[in-house]
C-alpha cells in the first residue's frame, strides 16, 4: 500500500478537507499515513510552521499543536 498525505486539526485531531486546512492553515497539519511509517515514537509538532516542539510546548499550546506518531 502506498503512503498518502491527510490533513488534521490540531485543536481536535479530527481529519478535516483540504479546503478546511488551505482556510486555517495554522490551526491544521497534513501528515503522511500507509507505508515508510513505523508509528513508533510520538512527536510534537507545531500546526503553523510544521516544526518539532518539545513536550512542554505542546502542553502549554494544545490548540496549536499536534502530537503523532512516526
């Protein structure tokens, strides 16, 4: 199976359209799901830039980040 990309909201971790995530961009992440991911470690992301986050940040920011598995 091959990998694909999704969009999420960072507030909710929902899945959302691609027009929801091109509309808020900041408050949404696209990821890649299917093959080449081994979902064993959790990282922290920021919705509006894509960059890592420390644990702390994230705590601190819910809404404006999102945790996932790679």
């Amino acid at each position: 199976m091959a990998g694909r990309t999704v969009n999420r909201s960072a507030g909710s971790g929902r899945f959302v359209s691609n027009a929801a995530a091109a509309r808020w961009p900041g408050k949404t992440t696209t990821e890649r799901v299917g093959s080449g991911t081994g979902n064993s470690q959790a990282v922290n992301r920021s919705a509006s830039s894509g960059q890592f986050v420390t644990e702390a940040r994230a705590k601190r920011d819910p809404g404006g980040t999102i945790t996932q598995r790679v």
